[in-house]
C-alpha cells in the first residue's frame, strides 16, 4: 500500500493536517513543535504523551483527544502505521471562554491574541466526519478490513513546570505576519480606506466582469479556480494596512472569517463571511483614524506594544525598544501626546480590561488580578478604584 497516498486522501477529503506518526521518535517532536501552544495546558500535545498513547492504542479504533483550550486530534493505526489528524477545532472562537480558561491556568491576558490567532488557524472539524472520512478511506485501500469504532480519551493531566512549559506563540507569529503583509503590497489599490459608505459597492466591483476583465490572463485562471475570495481578502487587509492599522488586528480579524468560511460549502454563506470581514476591517481602520491616527508612530508603537502585553511586566527597556528611543524623550513625547504617562495608561487599559471580565464572568477577583499583570491584588485593588472610583468587588455588585 502506498502510505503517502493514503495520508494525502485523508488530508484532501477533510481538509487537516494528517501526520504518518509511525516513525514516533522524530514525527512526534516535530508535532508538539509545531503544533503545541503550551505543555501546561495542552500536556496530551507532547511527543512524550503521544507516544505513549499511541502505543497503548489498539487496532480497528479511532480515538480523538480534546483539550481544555478546544483543539482536538484524532489517531488511529492502520497497516502497521500510526496516523494522527489535526490539531482541528470543534467550534468558532470564543473569546469569553478563552479568557477565563487562560486565567484558570495563572496565564497572562498577553497570551490571548497569540491564542486567538494559533486557534483560528485550525479548521472546523466534527467527529462524524472524522470517523466517516478514515472508515471509507481504509475500505477504500483495504476493502476487507472491518469498520474502526470510535473513543474519546478525556481527563489526560500532566503536572509541568514553568520552566517545562517554553513552548510559546508570541512574537514569532507576529513578525510571521507582517512578512506575509510585505508579499501583498501589489494589491491595495483596490479597497478605500476607511469608508464605510462605500466598501460594499466596492465589494461588488471587485466581483463584476467589467473589473475582471483588466485583468491578466494568470489572474483570470486564478479567480476561476476558486481563489477569488482569498485574493479578495488580501486586497481587504492590504487597504487595512495601508492606513495604518496593525497588521495583527488585521490578521485577528480575517482568520476569524477564514476559519468560519472554511467551515462551510455554501456559496452564499461565504460571500457573506467574506463581506463582514470586509466590513468589520473597514470599522477597525475608521476606529483606528479616530482614535490613533492623531498619534505619531512612535506613540503608535509604544500604544500597540502596551496593548499586546498587558498582562506581562512591561519595562522601560520594552518600550524604549518599541520606540527606538530614549527612556526621557520617550516619556516626555507619551505625555505630550497622550496627556498621561506610560504608566497611566497601561493602568487604565488594565483595568478596563478586568472591568470587562468583572462584568461577563464569575471568576474570582484575584484570578483577574494576575490575568490583567497584576500579582498583587491588593494594588490592583487600589489601581482599579483610582480608575472607576470603586472596588472591583463594588463594581462587579453594580454592573
């Protein structure tokens, strides 16, 4: 039997990544690598928790491991080779459940981004189809092999260290990001910037045999194919970037919409998909002009830099850093331009960021506390009613 071949059908049928495990000491490694966010929350991802649940698996089953963050994978053996499939994802992103299972497990809030873009790069996968999918595959290569049963292995813990856990998705996926921005500079001139009035005629145009027609013979093969809708989406975030928003609001907005539309054949439902994307990058860049636009980009910098690391320690090496400037100067241009300090306003954005957790969950104060950067919740008691003139416990009580 061609192994390959049958890894490759599974992969194109589902639409997941599908990894021949049989050789475990090097693909195993390269699968928690790749795909494992963090030891201590995802201890089923490691090369050592695979092995030996694929060892200890049986013949003629599909198991199917789901994490507490959501991601899912499936393994099974099959003429004496070990397949894994995933990571996939069960359901859209949620945000609110994200969060609170991040400050369950003492983790920073600078993780949730970096989480947000690692969970929707996965597809929308359900367990019938997974099941569906590998029975007919092996018939298919072996008609006289019985139908494989299906287990749901759950309550796998292993107890890691912080030193252990050294696997991250930070700053790596964010440069990643912007140099995929660098490679579709050619096509921003066909999404305004900003309008809102208008982007959704401009939706239209981009799909009108009137517009197609300028185009080459190459990128006519490439819209008839069925990329339309991906090279759109480039053209949108392209725009998005040209004003000057953040190429990772950017990206957390369309892989939002590419996971949804991934996880659906109707046409309609992706157009749909496709014209919220645009309309909600089209929002951001209108917010952004409001809010940071009067900014220079140094303050942009430095604003967005405080923004991904609120629940970290942020010091004056870190922004200075960002800014690529002095401590002095660069607390003398933030008040001038912002009108409080660097500390003033990672305060503020703290805060409202528990303000919003203190509203929409139960969890326990000094949970948010440490989520939001601050290890001692007494101080953040103090911040938060130096912010909106009452305790967490008492904000919480009238919301």
């Amino acid at each position: 039997m061609k192994h390959t071949h049958f890894s490759a059908l599974l992969k194109n049928l589902l639409s997941v990544d599908v990894t021949d495990a049989t050789d475990m000491d090097s693909s195993l490694e390269a699968f928690e690598k790749k795909y494992c966010f963090s030891i201590k929350m995802q201890p089923m991802f490691t090369s050592k928790a695979l092995y030996y649940l694929l060892s200890s698996s049986k013949a003629s089953m599909i198991y199917e491991l789901i994490d507490q963050l959501g991601i899912c994978l499936s393994f099974f053996t099959f003429d004496n080779r070990f397949y894994i499939i995933g990571p996939y994802v069960k359901e859209k992103y949620s945000e609110l459940k994200i969060e609170t299972v991040l400050a369950k497990n003492d983790e920073s809030s600078s993780k949730s981004l970096a989480f947000k873009l690692y969970y929707t790069a996965f597809p929308i996968v359900y367990t019938e189809q997974v099941t569906s999918v590998v029975n007919k595959c092996i018939i298919s290569f072996s008609p006289t092999e019985s139908e494989y049963s299906y287990r749901r292995l759950s309550g796998f813990i292993q107890d890691v260290s912080e030193e252990d856990d050294k696997t991250e998705l930070s700053e790596k996926n964010y440069s990643e990001i912007y140099k995929r921005y660098d490679q579709e500079k050619q096509f921003l001139s066909m999404i305004r910037n900003g309008d809102t009035k208008n982007i959704l005629s401009a939706f239209e145009k981009m799909s009108s045999p009137e517009v197609l027609s300028v185009f080459s013979k190459e990128s006519l093969n490439y819209y008839a194919s069925g990329y339309g809708l991906a090279i759109l989406k480039a053209l949108s975030r392209k725009a998005a970037e040209e004003s000057g928003l953040s190429v990772i609001t950017i990206d957390e907005i369309t892989q939002k919409y590419t996971q949804l539309s991934s996880a659906t054949n109707n046409a309609d439902l992706q157009t749909r998909y496709q014209i919220d994307m645009i309309v909600e990058l089209t929002k951001a860049v209108h917010n952004h002009k409001l809010s940071l636009d009067k900014y220079s980009p140094t303050i942009q910098r430095v604003l967005e830099y405080i923004n991904l690391h609120l629940g970290d320690h942020i010091s004056n090496e870190d922004l200075t850093s960002a800014a690529s400037m002095s401590v002095s100067h660069l607390a003398r241009l933030f008040k001038k331009e912002t009108g409080v300090t660097m500390t003033e306003y990672a305060a503020s954005m703290r805060c409202k960021k528990a303000a919003g957790l203190l509203k929409k969950t139960t969890l326990p104060i000094q949970e948010i506390s440490s989520y939001v950067g601050y290890s001692d919740n007494n101080y953040f008691v103090k911040v938060f009613r130096k912010n909106y003139g009452m305790t967490p416990t008492e904000f919480r009580r009238n919301a």
